[in-house]
C-alpha cells in the first residue's frame, strides 16, 4: 500500500508537469501572460501615478507667494501699458493660476498633476493680451524674474 500512493503522488506529479509544458505550448499559455503582465503594468502605473500626485500636494514644486501684492507693483512699473492699464483683478488671477495651479492631465490612464511649461503660459497669455505679442526672450526672461517664478 505505501508503494501504491507513492506510485499515484509521482504519476500525479508527472501528469501536472505534462500538462503545463502542452500548456505553455498553447494560446492560452500567451495570452494568460499578456494578461498578468497588463495587470502588474497597470497597477505600477496607478501606484506610480499616486505617488506624484501625493508628493506634488504635500510638497509642490511651485510655491504659491503669499501675496502677489509687491510683485504686481513691480510689474506694473516695469510695463504700465499692460499691467497697469490692462489688468484688473481677474487677469492678475489668471496669470497667477496659469503659473501655480497645476492641472491633472491623463498619463498612462491615470490622472497625475503637471504644471504648465513657461512657453504654454507665455503662449496663452500672448493670445489673451495682445500688447505682451511683442516682448522678445529676454523680455520674457526679464519679466518672470520680477515675478520671481522659476521654471
């Protein structure tokens, strides 16, 4: 008798190691694969996309000033045609939230936090001001300094 359960352990043990090599010769071997590794694909991308997003709102890599009170008088002496004349309250905070607001953009199937790069934000300002179409680079340089942003 003791031979006898021997003799089925290693003929069960032979039959499982025949059936997973006809198994990996199969279809369903590959796609059960693709299957497992789009699992661990995704949940590495969520946990990755989770990360950032914790990490931007516990410590944001732009910090809002407290007060925007000084840098908009400097400005405003820098170029009065625009930023005196032209601006009221509603374009300050537009310019400002263009600058620290970052917004969720789909990456990887996740939503994760990204500020706007210095070209998109001079671009969308360009558009919505016409008169700021004509500063070059170093004007531009010039203007994110006394604004004290850092890109």
């Amino acid at each position: 008798m003791k031979y006898i359960t021997n003799l089925i352990a290693i003929g069960v043990i032979a039959f499982l190691v025949f059936g997973a090599i006809k198994f990996k010769q199969t279809d369903a071997y590959s796609t059960a694969r693709w299957h497992v590794s789009n699992f661990f694909k995704s949940t590495k991308n969520f946990v990755e996309a989770k990360k950032k997003n914790i990490s931007e709102e516990l410590k944001p890599s732009r910090q809002r000033p407290l007060t925007f009170m000084q840098i908009q008088g400097e400005l405003q002496n820098w170029m009065p045609e625009v930023f005196l004349e032209q601006f009221g309250d509603s374009d300050w905070e537009l310019m400002w939230n263009l600058v620290y607001i970052a917004d969720k953009v789909d990456d990887g199937g996740f939503k994760v936090y990204r500020y706007k790069t210095r070209e998109e934000v001079e671009s969308i300002l360009r558009y919505e001001y016409t008169d700021l179409n004509y500063l070059k680079d170093n004007d531009w340089r010039e203007l994110w300094s006394i604004a004290k942003v850092s890109w």
